[in-house]
C-alpha cells in the first residue's frame, strides 16, 4: 500500500498550507471591517476543506501504523526510535484535534456575529497553537519517514 503515503502527504500538504495560509491572513488583515467582510466567506470554505483534509491523514495514517505493524509496537512499550518518534507524533495529532474541534466550535458559533474577549481569546489561541504544533508534526513525520 505504498499509495496510501501519497494521500498522507497530499492531504498533509493541504492541511499545514492551510493552517500556513490562515495564520498569515490572520497576521496582516488587521482591519476589523476587513475581518468581518473576509472571515465570513473564507472560514466556511477553509474549514470544510481543512475537515476532508484531516480525515484523510487520520484515516490513511491509521492505515499504515496498522499495515506496517506499528499499532502492536506502540501498545507493547517498544523503545526503538522509529516508535518513540510515533508516539510523539501522534500526542501532537490528539492535541491538534482537540484544538482543531475546539476552534471549529468557536468558529461556526459565532460566524455571523461579533466574538467575545473570552471567544477570541480561545479562537486566536487555538489557531496560533494548531499553526506551530503542525510544524512539530510535520518535523516528527520527517523523521519517522527518514528512518524508514
């Protein structure tokens, strides 16, 4: 199942772009009217599309830790570097769903209408947080792929 990488990666590329994407347009469109005429349009989109593809890595990446035995290697204590760096990997993917869920929930509450502090607090928050810990992922796929 070599293929089943190629939707890994495609799908990784979407969604890290993505998050690069919303995380620079969050940084220089500071105007408020600007916000209120952009984020209403684009957040739907994006986030429908950042949910495709987020099941396609959660799916294909179950897929091969289980083709590539790692599921029993993970849940038996195995110390190699290989396993190790999968176990890291898949903490930051459990809190990138959690922030993932949590941002969508604050996202499509309040849509069409203005956010509290607490509200942006959380939202801002979760997006700056799911931006960098992509970039930890990313890292620790880099390196189970290079020890493969």
């Amino acid at each position: 199942m070599n293929w089943l990488i190629h939707f890994h990666l495609f799908a990784a590329i979407a969604w890290i772009g993505g998050s690069i994407f919303m995380f620079v347009l969050g940084v220089t469109l500071l105007d408020k009217a600007k916000q209120r005429a952009v984020y209403p349009h684009i957040g739907p989109i994006f986030g429908y599309f950042e949910l495709v593809s987020l099941a396609i890595l959660l799916s294909s990446g179950l897929v091969m830790i289980y083709n590539n035995n790692l599921l029993e290697l993970l849940l038996n204590g195995d110390t190699s570097l290989v396993v190790e760096l999968l176990g890291k990997k898949l903490i930051l993917v459990a809190f990138l769903i959690a922030l993932t869920i949590l941002h969508f929930f604050i996202a499509y509450r309040t849509n069409n209408r203005d956010r509290t502090a607490l509200e942006n607090f959380f939202s801002r928050g979760s997006s700056l947080l799911i931006f960098f810990i992509n970039l930890f992922v990313l890292h620790y796929a880099i390196m189970i792929r290079t020890i493969l």
